[in-house]
C-alpha cells in the first residue's frame, strides 16, 4: 500500500476518534483552521498553508492545526518543514494519547518518504505502545507493520553500488530518460523532452561510444522522429529492430501505441503501427524487446487486466506478424501499476517497476525468474537501488557490468530535470551465466558478397532456440550473442547454400572478436562439416543431443529437393583401423536411418566410412582427436 494511503488512513480513524471537538477554544485561531481546511479543499494550498500557520500562531497548543499544517507539507513534497511541524505538534500532544499516536506515525510517514528508512523503523517501532487495539487490528496498520519488517530486513542487506550521472555531452537537454543500449554497449538511445510539460515534444536520441566517450546526443532518423512525440523505444541486440512508442499519431489506434521500424543497409525504414492486433484503444507504452527481437514485453491499461497498468507481452511470428499479446499474470501483475519492463539478455529474466508488490515507496524495481515459460515470484531489487522516490527504466547490460537509469530532479516535490545515469551492477543479484556478445559477416565463400543468412543460437541438450539473429544485407554484418555455457550449437543457413555449423565450446567460439563466416552455394561436389551429432563412446547410436543438427539438415533437404548427399563418417586415430572405418560407417548409417524415418527418400542418401585416413588435424592432442571424430556431408 502506498505511504500516502496509510497516512490519509490513520488521520481519518483518529479524526473520527475526536468527534467534532477541537484542542483549541481560541475561536479566532479555529476560524483561520476552518479558512485553511476551505482552501485547502479547493486546492489553493499556499494560502492554505498561512492560515494553518496562522491558527498556530494564534494557540501554539492547536494541534490539529499542527496535524493539517504537516500533513498539507508533506503533500506538497515540503518534506523537512513537514517534519519540523510534526515534531512540534508532537512534543505539545504530551497529555493527549489520540494525538500522540498520530503524529508518531505521521513522523514515521515522513522519514519514510524523506528516504531516511532508519528513522522511520526506529520511530515506528518506539510508537507501538501508543497505539489502540482498534488502529492496531485495521488493514492499513497491518500493512504498516509488514512494510516496516520488509524494510528493517533490507537494511540489513544494503548492497554498496556507486551511481554516476553520464558525463557530457549527455544530459545537456531539458528531461532525459528511458535510456536502452545495443548489445555492444557502444549506441546508447534514450527519450530526449524539451521541458516538463505535457504538450513539449519528445524525439528519440542516440550516442555512440568510441571506447573513451559518448558523442553529441543527435536525432535517431528523420524517419522515425516526426511532429508527434516520439519516445520509451527498445532496440534489438544487433541494433537492427526499432520499437517505440508515439501518441496522439493520425493512426494510431489509442492514445499512445506502439511502432516498429527496420534498419536495412545502415538506414532506418518508415516505421509502421504494430496493429490493432498488438496495440488498444488504450494506452501501450514502455517496449522492451528480447535481444533477438522475437518477444516483446510491453505497459499497457488495456481492459481486461488485473487493475492500473499491467505487462502484456507478443511473439513474433515467421512471417514477422505478432501474437495476440498475452497478460504476464498475477504473479506480475497486481490492482495498481506495473510499468517499464526490460527482459534480460538471456530471456530469463524479466525487470520491472511497481508500486502494487512491497517496497520502499512509490514505484521500486523487481525482478522474476522465467522458468519453464513461467514467471517466479518477483524480488524486489533492495537498497539503495529502490529508495523513496519513484524508480524506473532499468536496463542493464549485456556484459553484466552497468545498470542505466534515470534520475529525476525535484524541485518543491514536482519534477524539475531529469538526467541519464549508470551504477555498477552488484554481484549479488545473479543474472545468470556471462553471455558474450561477438560479432562479424557472413559472405558467399565463392565471390565474396554479402549474404541475408539466419544465425540461430541453439541450446542441444533440449532443441531450444536460444536466440535467432540475421545479417545485413549489405554488409553481411551481424551481432549476436553466446551464453557461457556448454553444449550450445550456432547455425548459419540461407536457402541455397550449404549451412555452417558450429559447437560454441569445441569451435572455440567465445574467443573469436571478429567472426568472419562464409557459405558455399550448393553444387557437386562441396561438404560441411555437420558437427553437433553425437555418439557414446565407442557406439553408433545417436544421442538425443544430436536432434537439433538432425532436423537442419532434413529442413536442407527439404528446401534442395533435387539434392543428394554422402554422409561420410570419420574417427580419430584410437584402435585399430579396421575397427575405426567399421564405426565410422555405422556412424554414418544412423544418420542415414534417422533421415530415412523423416521421409527423406533413400535415394538421396548414400554413406560411406573412411575411419581414421582422412584426419582434419594431428591425433596427438584432445583436441586434434575431438577435431577428427566427425560427420561430413557432401553434395553427391
């Protein structure tokens, strides 16, 4: 429950409490109250503020005017004057019990939303015997009490984190905010605004880093910012997909809806309105979008959910078409807000803020664990990275390094400036294994041109797609990411011509900066190594890690139905070599049966086993024999 229910609560029940008495017979002093409580209603708080002081003035033991007075402070974000006049209120309700309870947890109020969580824990526990039995059993105490117990343990837990403001030439214009990074961490795009107020425009800016600094913020693309406002975008890992949010547009479908743009031969495309299929006719905010731009997570009050603003996400579809968006659940999702998520790297982790799950105050940011296509329960992120203000637009990097943000600027408890910063991601909250972020081109072996291929990450032990990147058309570029962990498999493949296949481990991927992949058009007489096919040890069967290698080259066939092919088997050097070109041609038959089962005509498949006569690299290292046991594949 927000401070700001609980503390509007207990002036209530206490009120009540007093009946329609006052603590004050000074008849002028309870006419500059009445005057103030009248203003006050009409929202003219300056003056309302004078006279509360005013009726103080008049009887300095007036305490509900010391009530009002604190209370109308702290409202308007005058947080050390509320406190002074809570203090003082307090210390002259020494006699009167009711009164002194209510200040009590006024003051824990204002240490709360000052940020100062000791003070707020000390003066809340040191207050519980001033409390009635009524108050003590109400909802609003009971949830008091659990928010103190839940921030007296994470002080207990404060992490040690160092938040610095992005040097110039960031920060230089009015507001600033929602800040995402490619997955190389070197462009950095944010929600640049012009002031505070609701009709100043708002474009998308972009920086890059050239290893010592960020250049000049300049417009993303004259394509995508417009006369409309133009803001909270996520970017694919390899910088390739746009998808932004722009209001009140000629067509969009609700007030805020969501665009997605494509980046071909180093341009951005006109954008596009994702569709009344993904976006309402209510607001759809705040994208975030996997690193391989297959699922985006996105705010939206849409009908239908769970209250206030909740997290829907889509899939996209082969034909880059996307799902109906789907409700994240009320694991996520509670009756009040749940606004900017950001999906992790690794597609395991789901950031977010929200005032609905416990926190320190406002908008704190959580996270969750994905699981088996399902959402664990949130945690909040601790101390000091939640603190009383609102916290929003985490986005953490791919090297696990840096967290970016933003910070608002207050001024009288009203935003002022906003500015981009970064804080070095504690340890101790686990992002899961390092992922290395590599990148490179894919070009036609034979003549060098570029190629549009699909690079898939692959995890072998369950054929479950990790990512799923794809290069320039005109570079062969791309950027793609690995997880730090064994038994992954990358795939490179475009119709036409021969796949590239690598295992992450063996092929020593990790360490490779500058990927360079080239692709043979099919014809007779060229192979590639199918690797990723596995055997026991001294077998013929093949093991179910084998699959994913399996059904690419069946969808190779497919897609080449005038093709046949060798599958050629090969050992390394252990044992005989009578026994080593018998295994070898077992090996290959499995493959061989495997497709037969798929439906691949037999015609298309002949094998052969050559043992250990044809080694790719010497039989007296580990790696050289891993190098030598192997499938090849050659078009017949």
């Amino acid at each position: 429950m927000r401070v700001a229910q609980i503390v509007f609560f207990f002036i209530f029940i206490s009120s009540q409490a007093l009946g329609q008495g006052f603590t004050s017979e000074n008849r002028r002093a309870i006419k500059l109250y009445q005057e103030g409580e009248d203003l006050s209603m009409r929202r003219r708080y300056d003056q309302a503020l004078e006279k509360y002081a005013d009726a103080v003035n008049k009887d300095d033991g007036f305490l509900e005017a010391y009530k009002k007075w604190s209370q109308l402070l702290l409202k308007k974000g005058s947080v050390e004057e509320a406190l002074q006049v809570a203090s003082a209120g307090e210390m002259k309700s020494g006699s009167n019990p009711e009164f002194k309870a209510d200040f009590s947890w006024l003051i824990t109020s204002i240490y709360l939303k000052s940020g100062d969580f000791e003070a707020a824990v000390r003066k809340f526990s040191q207050s519980q015997g001033l409390y009635s039995s009524k108050v003590k059993s109400s909802s609003s105490f009971k949830a008091m009490n659990r928010k103190m117990a839940f921030i007296e343990e994470e002080l207990t837990k404060k992490k040690s984190i160092n938040k610095e403001k992005l040097p110039s030439p960031l920060n230089e214009f009015y507001l600033q905010y929602f800040p995402v990074l490619t997955a190389d961490s070197k462009q950095l795009l944010f929600t640049k605004r012009d002031g505070v107020e609701r009709m100043k425009h708002e474009d998308i800016f972009t920086s890059t880093w050239d290893g010592t600094s960020w250049s000049s913020p300049e417009a993303l693309a004259h394509s995508i910012n417009t006369v409309h406002n133009e803001g909270t975008c996520t970017i694919s890992a390899d910088g390739n997909i746009l998808i932004y949010t722009s209001c009140d547009a000629p067509d969009s479908y609700g007030s805020c809806d969501l665009y997605i743009a494509y980046k071909v031969g180093g341009e951005w495309q006109e954008p596009m309105n994702m569709g009344d299929k993904v976006n309402s006719r209510y607001w759809d905010s705040q994208p975030s979008l996997s690193a391989d731009g297959s699922i985006l997570f996105f705010s939206s009050n849409r009908r239908g959910g769970f209250g206030g603003n909740d997290i829907y996400y889509a899939v996209r579809q082969r034909d880059n078409s996307w799902s109906d968006p789907v409700n994240v659940g009320e694991t996520i999702n509670t009756e009040l807000d749940e606004v900017s998520p950001f999906i992790y790297f690794n597609n395991e982790l789901l950031f977010f803020a929200s005032n609905g799950h416990m926190g320190f105050g406002g908008m704190d940011l959580f996270n969750s664990k994905i699981k088996n296509a399902e959402f664990e329960q949130p945690v909040n992120l601790g101390y000091p990275i939640n603190d009383h203000l609102d916290q929003l637009a985490l986005f953490i990097t791919a090297q696990q390094d840096y967290a970016y943000y933003t910070e608002n600027s207050l001024k009288d408890g009203v935003l002022d400036r906003s500015y981009l910063y970064r804080f070095t991601f504690p340890e101790e909250i686990d992002l899961g294994e390092r992922l290395i972020v590599t990148g490179g081109k894919v070009r036609n072996e034979k003549t060098g041109e570029p190629i549009v291929a699909t690079l898939s990450l692959v995890d072998l032990e369950n054929d479950s797609t990790l990512y799923e990147f794809r290069s320039e058309g005109d570079s062969g570029r791309f950027m793609m990411i690995y997880p730090d962990k064994a038994s992954s498999g990358l795939y490179v493949e475009k119709k036409g011509f021969l796949p590239q296949i690598y295992n992450v481990e063996k092929d020593s991927l990790k360490d490779i900066k500058d990927m360079e992949i080239g692709l043979k058009p099919v014809a007779h007489g060229e192979e590639f190594l199918f690797e990723n096919v596995f055997f026991d040890f001294d077998k013929a069967d093949l093991k179910p890690s084998s699959k994913s290698s399996l059904l690419r080259l069946k969808k190779f066939l497919d897609e080449n139905p005038d093709v046949h092919i060798v599958i050629e088997g090969h050992t390394d050097n252990v044992g005989e070599g009578s026994y080593n070109q018998e295994l070898s041609l077992r090996r290959a038959t499995s493959v061989q049966r495997y497709l037969l089962d798929q439906g691949i005509a037999s015609e298309r498949l002949a094998v052969a086993g050559f043992g250990d006569t044809k080694p790719l690299m010497s039989n007296e290292t580990a790696l050289g024999r891993s190098k030598n046991r192997r499938i090849e594949i050659v078009i017949d």
